[in-house]
C-alpha cells in the first residue's frame, strides 16, 4: 500500500502525545483555579493515564473483533465532544469548571484508549513484514513530536486565550484528523479468530515472546519518564537556570525523534536484529542513568542525549517484535495490552525514583533505575542469545 496512507495514522499518534502532555504540563499554571490544589491536580494528571490503562486493552480487542478503523475513528470523534464539551461549556472559574475539567480528562483519556492501540494495529496491518521497522520508527518519531511540543504549544494557546482555547484547539485537532482517517485509511477487515478463552489470553500475554518486548517498551517509557520530570532537579542542582534545564530534556525528545525512524530502517534492512537492538537501547537507558548519577553539566547533557538514543532504539524495535509475532486477527489486542505495559513505566519510573529520592538521594534513586534497566536489558536480549 501507499505509504502516504498511513499518514493519518502518524497524526493519530501525534494527537494522542499532543493531548497527553499539553494539557499535563499548562493545568498547574492557568490562573483560573482549575489545577490550584495539588490533590485536584495530582487527580487530573491521573485520570487520561488511568483510563487508558484500563480500556486500551478492551479497545484493542474490539479492533480486533469489529475492525481498527472504525474504533480509531470513533475514537477520535470521541475525542473530539470530549475536548468541545469543556471548551464550550465551562465557566470561566469555580468548581463547576473544575468538574467539566475533569470530566474533559477523563473522556480524552478514554477516546485515546480507543484510537492509540487502533493506529498501532493499522500500522502492522498495513504495513508489509519487510517495512515494518521505518513505519514504527516513523509512529514513534510523530508521537515524540507530540509530546515534545505539546508542552510549548499549549502553553502559548493558554497565554493567548486560557485553557478553553487550548481545548478547542485540540478539538479542531482531532476533528481533522478524523476526517483525514475517514477519507485516507482503508478498511481493514477483522479476520476470523479461533475461539479464545480467559485461560488461553493469560498463557498468550505470559509468553516471553510478549513479555519480553513489552518489558523492553515499560522500561524504556520509565526511562522517559524519569529523564523528563528528574533531570531538571538534577540541572537546578547544577547550577543551571529553567531554561537551560528545559533544553536538556529537549534535547532528550530530540534524539528519542530522530534516533527512531532510523532504528527502523537499520532493522528493515537487516543491519541490526530486533532483540539486541532492544538490549542495546535498554543497555543506553542504564549507561544515561549512571551518568546522571555524576554531579556536572557535561555529564547531564550526555545523559539525556544518551538516554534518548536509546529510548528512540527502544520503540519502535519493541513494537515491531510485538507486531511480528502477533496473529493479524489479535493484532489489536495485543497492541492494546503493550500499551498498558508503557503506562505502567510511565507512572512506575518516576515513582520509583522519587521515593528513592526521598529516603536516600536522586543519585541512589538514578543508579537503582540504572540497575534495573541493565537487568531488563538482559531480559529482553535472551533470545538473540539462545538463538546466536
């Protein structure tokens, strides 16, 4: 098929990214009471994570069951009234703006538990075995975009015109990406699935052909993760002003971008096998940690450009294993339970680092991660060594 089909994909992952952190980063600096307490906005940060834990694997099975292209579409429509009921409806302070607030949050967290695992699923479904690298390379590169510029973005809609504005805009988003989808994605059918019971899913997702990328793509977000909201402590500790920090983790989701499509296409073209690509992005994630461990501005900087290297190694390799061991009649449900694996390091790299932290030292807290990312990295490159 056309590569230029699998654009609107690219844009779906883009707009769940954008949605995720645009919002995430701009709730606590509004000025209009919304994210005032740190309880309110501890529980609006939670809600888009939480339900995506929870339905994307239900979603990724219904792709499966009645179609992906159908659930991504929706899904986005969905995305779309959650996004225009806030900016329409909530007032311009008080607490009923505060529950339309988190009602908003809860609907987009939702809608991308619908359309996020769906693009994934077209993705492998329309991507022959031999390009499947530099199509999740190229996925992952567009979501990076997303949650790089998300932050920036939504903090100069919400300075121009307040949170509302930067609701609507990303309903305009969605809306016209869904419309892109419509016209541009193809249908692809369901296929015809054996019979599945509870017990045969739980001996699927307990295979080490599934745990082993998923564990690889849960590590690799904790090292996001962590690298995101920990090096700026490190920076400040440095010496280093918001703006430099800023740059350090900027620099990080540029190298995660760019490091992406190429991975990819190193693996389409057979110059680096899967699994020790995974073991070697992992083994980079651990290297950065330990550096981040050692007081300087050099060492910082070479942290996160490290750790975005490999992160970028990380990605798409993880996916593509995942896609390629798949059945294309569970390719949704699958997609869908990975997802939940990347949440799950989302939200239990920067706790545990943070409760490290707290009881030891940031430098304890990095070296732990390190340890634990050399470990995972071990875990995942297993089968490149049995099968060397």
């Amino acid at each position: 098929m056309s590569g230029a089909r699998l654009w609107p994909l690219y844009a779906a992952g883009f707009t769940t990214a954008f949605g995720a952190h645009g919002i995430a980063a701009n709730l606590a600096v509004t000025g209009d009471g919304a994210g005032a307490s740190l309880l309110r906005l501890g529980v609006l940060l939670a809600l888009y994570d939480g339900a995506e834990v929870v339905l994307k694997p239900v979603f990724g099975t219904l792709a499966d069951r009645i179609g992906p292209r159908p659930v991504l579409v929706g899904g986005l429509v969905a995305f779309v009234l959650a996004s225009g009921a806030y900016a329409l409806a909530a007032g311009p302070d008080g607490a009923a703006e505060t529950w339309w607030l988190l009602a908003a949050r809860l609907g987009q967290g939702a809608a991308a538990s619908a359309f996020s695992p769906s693009a994934s699923a077209l993705v492998a479904r329309l991507t022959p075995e031999s390009a499947r690298g530099r199509a999740f390379g190229s996925y992952g590169f567009y979501k990076s975009i997303g949650y790089t510029l998300g932050p920036l973005l939504g903090g100069a809609v919400v300075v121009a015109g307040g949170l509302r504005s930067l609701f609507a805009v990303m309903a305009v988003l969605a809306a016209a990406v869904a419309c892109w989808a419509a016209l541009a994605v193809p249908r692809v059918p369901p296929l015809p699935r054996t019979r599945q019971t509870v017990g045969d899913l739980a001996r699927r997702l307990a295979d080490h052909g599934f745990l082993r990328p998923v564990t690889a793509l849960a590590a690799g977000t904790a090292a996001l993760s962590v690298g995101v909201g920990f090096l700026p402590v490190s920076g400040r500790a440095d010496g280093l002003g918001p703006v430099a920090t800023g740059a350090a983790v900027s620099l990080l989701a540029a190298c995660a971008a760019v490091a992406q499509p190429l991975a990819g296409r190193a693996l389409d073209a057979g110059r680096i096998t899967a699994v020790r690509g995974l073991a070697a992005g992992l083994l980079l994630c651990a290297a950065a940690f330990a550096l981040a461990a050692v007081p300087g501005v050099a060492p910082l900087v070479l942290a996160a450009a490290t750790a975005g290297v490999g992160i970028g190694l990380v990605t798409p390799l993880g996916f593509t294993v995942l896609a390629g061991g798949t059945p294309p009649e569970r390719m949704g449900q699958t997609m869908g339970s990975a997802e939940v694996g990347r949440e799950i390091g989302d939200a239990g790299g920067p706790l545990l680092v943070g409760a490290v932290a707290t009881a030891l030292s940031l430098t304890s807290g990095y070296l732990l991660l390190a340890v634990l990312l050399a470990a995972s990295a071990g875990y995942a490159g297993r089968r490149g060594r049995e099968a060397a």
